[in-house]
C-alpha cells in the first residue's frame, strides 16, 4: 500500500472523561442545593457517560434505531418494538443510577436536585432514552391518585432501580420494575387536548383498581411505547378523563395497544415515538371524571422541567465538544483557542450553557421545597420556553467550532444539532407556553410575586439588571391591566413571547449574579441586558458596562477570565467544601487562589488544573 500522507492535526477523541467533575456549574449546584454524598455518586455517574463504552453505546443505539414488530412469527399480534443492546445498557444505567424516580423514592431537601443532575449527565450523552426515564419520574405525582390497590401494584415497580425491557418476562414472572409514559396527542388537536376524540367508556365494573372503561380511538405520537404503562386522556361522559393503561393486563393477556407504525424523526433516534390504536383497550380512571387535565398536569410540570435540564445537558455538550476541538485545532499558526475571534465564540456559547445549568438546577430545587410552589408555577414555564429555545441556535455554532468534522455523523454535534429542537416541542411550543405565562398572569398573581421576589434579590448589582427588573416590572402591570380590561382580546397574546423572553433573561441574569463568579455574570448581564452582546454568539461587551476600565487589556483579561470559567476542573471540585471555596483566579498567572468565604482565608495557591473540556 502506498501511503499518501500522514494524519496530523486531527483532534483526538473526547472520552474517559469525568463529565462531572468537569461542569464547574452542575458541581457547585450540587454542594450547594444538594444532599451530602451526592457528589460522589455523581462522580461515578460522570466518569461512566464519560467513559469510551458509553459514547459507542450512545452512537449505536442511534444508529441502529428502533424496529416496529406487530407480529410474532406465529402470526399472532404483539405490538412491540426492538432496540439495539446498546440502547438498553444506556437506559439501564440511568435507571440503576435513579436518574428516574430517585427524587420519589428517597425523598428529601436536595433529592430533586441530585436526580436532575444524574438526569442531566446521561442526557448529555445519548438524549433518547432520556424520554422514558423523564416521563417515568413525572408519572409518580399523577399515579399517587389513582385507587389505593393501582398504587399499590404499581408504586413499588416505578421506584425501583431494575430495568426490564421485556413487557413479559420468561415463564410469566412478574416484572419487578416499570416504565410509565402518557399518551395525549391526536391526528386532530395536537396541543388542543380538549378536541380529542378517543372515548372512555364505562364498563360499570368498580374494581380494585378503580373505575374500569374501555378506549376506542388513536394517538398521533406515543414515544416509548415499550413502557409498561401509559397515561392516557380521553373523553368520559362528564369530560377528558386520565385513563390508567398497562400493555399487559392483571390477568397476563396482551392489552390491544395496536402500534401503527414508528415516526421518521428528525433527530431523536434512538427512542420510538409511535402511532397507536386503541380497540378494547382496558384502563382505570384516575382522579376525577371529567377532570383529566387537572390529573396529568404534575406529569406534564415535571417533563417541562425535564425539557429544560435536557437542553441544559445539550448544550454542555455542545459546547464541551467545542472547546476540546479550538484546545487541540491549529489554523493558521495558532491553535484554534488562542485566537481571539475563536476564543469569543467559546466563551459566549460557555456562558449560555453556564445559565442554563443553573436556572435548570435551581428549578430541580425548587420541587424540592413546597414554598417555592408559587415560583416553580411560572418560573418552568418561562425557562421551558427559553432554555429550550435556545438549544438549537447554540448547537448550530457550537457545531461551527469543528468546521466540516461537525456537520457529519461521525461526530456527535451533528446528532445534538438535530436533537435540541425536539425540546422546544416537547411539552409545549413556544406559543403554548407563552400563553401558559398570560394565564398565569390572569389568574395567579401569587406565582409573578414569589418569582419577583427571587429575581428580586439581585437588584443593585447591575445597572443593566436594575434597568431590566423595573421595565419588565411595568410590562406585567401593562399587562395585567390590559387582561383585565378585556381578557378576550388579544393585545396581550401578541406580547406574551415578549413578556416571557423577559422574564427568563431576568432569571437567568439574577442566577448568574448570585452564584457564578463576577466576570462571568458581568458578561453575560452585560451581554443579554445592557445591550452590549450581539445577535449571534461571539459579540461579547465592551467599553463602560465592563466596570471601571475599559481599557483593552482589561477587556482581554475579562474575556480570558470568563473563558477559564469554562475550562478548568478544581482539585477540590467534588469536595463538600467546594460550596464555601469560591476560585479567584490571578490575573496575571496561571494559578487560582481558594477563599474561604466563612473566613476571609485564601489558601496557598495551586497550578491551575488541566482542564477536562
């Protein structure tokens, strides 16, 4: 063979990774909000997903994509969909890891933040299987109103860390485990769940399990229809009803759960979204009769919440991919980071996904907290809209960074790139949710206090952010007297992107000046709300909003500063004392210097760690 030139420059590839340790965000949320211990556990988890084995499993269960069997090779109707083994490692870890029902299951102050962040490590790897294990952690709060003995049945099966992919285990034994999705959506409504046609009727049996009825109907998308079970609307006499539905009945016998066939998905691969039939179907009333919506709605909270630690988890991919390329590419006599256009871009799309980690975190807390019921009621809707979003901008530049490496397969960014705008749909698009925040705004003034009164607490430490707090402040008083005047109109709903978009960068704003580091939440406020940032990523702020010098050297060191942020991992980063060493680095040097803020202390300094990104 003849050789015809030689492989240089090629970066190499990014694995046996503590993917952990090396989000400096996600680890100073967790010793901050999280419970004691869990940042071991979490490191385990980061190696794992950061681990060769678990990209190639990610890789092929997205390659080797799901397959509709309706039949067994007797003839006899089956209805089940084969995925490749790697998809079944990837889901098994996560459930063995509890990034499904943990925070259920041992719950507690930090117990929704622990399982975010496990939720959001697997998530940044392979993001299909995320939807079972998203919609199983969601459908606790909506099975805890079916009838005690369905509860009782089932409960147990949800919380456990085993998974099963078979619907039948050999010789008839009973699953010890479950997967629970919902199915909503219909040919004809779409988001409009009230035009659905599928009917519940009633069998007049009242058994232990509750109300039985029968389904006869469709639904247009039904992903992961391999779980166990689903919860299902469909009309009652008295209204939309929640129907409880398993694939295999008490008795053992199929339950006719006819699957069409599997959506061609964009992206989003590795995890079936089907179309199915419902002709007999047995189910159980959950909650009230009539009053289904009200049932499901704890379901559909939490997978919004989902969509954005999912985005969140998107674009630390994103830009983890980024960075390890501009860290090992030369162009033009430099590597790729050094040069300062480069640099921007990194350290804008650094600073986006910083945000969105801890407006997802602070979210996972507050389900944690019953007092922060009122905040969490507008504060996941404004982010869904926003984080979620942004995804799909983000990764399009993040896949920028790698050039032509980026756009083809062989790479993970294009996968992200076609995964980010699923979230955005997912639980509501865009002007469903901005139109969730106006009825919010109509009838729950309580949830725009509390999330005034969190954003609140940054005021005074941006003349941008003061600037933002009080003009959004007027827009909802606007607003509301607008609703007031005459809630048919529609002067408001014209404005409810505007009012939402406000409303998250106020948000992300006020956690980004409250728990990242000066320089990186001066950028970003300066960037996202002093106007000083551009409409695509890499414009970063210059000039007065930068503090007292606006010298070019101090901007340079700003940006530089802000980009180290990005791209170091602190030796102490899964200690439990992380939470009170906040890393200052020296402008000057490579090195960082550790305060202890009980005390003032700053400990000997430390070369500066070799980065994971």
């Amino acid at each position: 063979m003849i050789q015809t030139h030689d492989v240089l420059n090629q970066v190499p590839p990014r694995e046996g990774i503590d993917e952990f340790a090396g989000n400096v965000p996600l680890v100073e949320a967790v010793a901050r909000w999280g419970t004691p211990g869990a940042a071991e556990r979490l490191g385990a988890v980061g190696r794992h997903v950061g681990s060769a084995a678990f990209q190639r499993d990610a890789e092929l269960a997205n390659t080797r994509v799901p397959l509709l069997r309706t039949h067994d090779r007797w003839g006899a109707r089956i209805d089940e969909v084969d995925y490749d083994d790697a998809y079944h490692r990837v889901i098994s870890a996560a459930v063995a890891a509890g990034a499904h029902t943990s925070a259920w299951a041992e719950p507690g102050p930090g117990a929704n933040l622990d399982r975010a962040a496990a939720f959001l490590l697997f998530a940044q790897i392979e993001p299909g299987h995320a939807c079972p294990v998203s919609m199983t952690h969601a459908a606790v709060p909506t099975l805890a109103l079916a009838a005690p003995a369905l509860q009782r049945d089932w409960m147990p099966r949800l919380l456990s860390r085993t998974y099963e992919p078979a619907l039948v285990l050999p010789g008839d034994e009973p699953k010890a485990s479950a997967l629970v999705g919902m199915a909503m959506t219909e040919k004809q409504g779409g988001s409009d769940v009230r035009a659905n046609t599928t009917t519940a009727r009633f069998t007049g049996d009242d058994e232990a399990w509750g109300r039985r009825v029968v389904l006869t109907g469709h639904k247009w998308f039904c992903s992961a229809p391999m779980s166990d079970a689903f919860f299902v609307l469909a009309q009652t006499p008295s209204g939309l009803g929640c129907v409880f539905v398993p694939r295999v009945l008490p008795d053992g016998t199929r339950n006719p759960f006819r699957i069409q066939r599997l959506k061609d998905k964009l992206g989003n691969r590795s995890n079936a979204s089907s179309e199915v039939e419902f002709d007999g179907t047995v189910g159980w009333l959950v909650g009230e009769e009539g009053r289904g919506v009200a049932a499901i709605v704890q379901m559909v909270t939490r997978t919004r919440l989902d969509c954005v630690i999912g985005t969140a988890a998107g674009m630390r991919q994103a830009v983890a991919e980024a960075t390890w390329h501009v860290r090992h590419r030369r162009a033009f006599g430099a590597l790729l980071v050094d040069q300062p256009a480069m640099r921007a871009v990194v350290a804008d799309l650094a600073l986006e996904a910083e945000a969105a980690t801890w407006t997802a975190m602070r979210l996972a807390r507050a389900y944690d907290d019953d007092a922060d019921q009122a905040f969490r009621r507008l504060a996941t809707a404004v982010a869904k809209y926003w984080v979620c979003k942004r995804g799909a901008g983000h990764a399009a530049e993040a896949l920028e960074c790698l050039g032509g490496n980026g756009y083809t397969e062989a790479f993970p960014l294009a996968r992200r790139y076609r995964e980010q705008p699923l979230l955005a749909i997912w639980e509501g698009s865009g002007n469903v949710i901005a139109l969730d925040v106006l009825r919010v705004l109509a009838r729950e003034p309580e949830a725009f206090d509390a999330f005034f009164g969190e954003v609140g607490r940054a005021a005074g430490a941006h003349a941008a952010f003061d600037a933002a707090l009080e003009e959004t402040r007027a827009l909802v008083h606007e607003l509301r007297n607008e609703i007031a005047r005459d809630p048919a109109a529609g002067g408001a709903a014209l404005r409810a992107r505007e009012l939402t978009e406000r409303l998250a960068l106020l948000l992300q704003s006020a956690l980004m000046l409250e728990q990242a580091p000066g320089e990186a939440s001066e950028v970003f406020v300066a960037a996202r709300l002093g106007g000083r940032g551009g409409l695509q990523y890499g414009v970063l702020p210059s000039g007065p909003t930068w503090g007292r010098s606006s010298s070019a050297p101090d901007r340079r060191r700003r940006v530089r500063n802000a980009t180290r942020r990005v791209h170091r991992t602190f030796r102490l980063a899964c200690s439990a004392t992380v939470a009170h060493r906040r890393p200052k680095l020296r402008a000057e040097s490579n090195e960082w210097e550790s305060r202890d803020e009980s005390n003032g202390r700053i400990s000997q300094a430390e070369p500066l760690p070799p980065p994971y990104l």
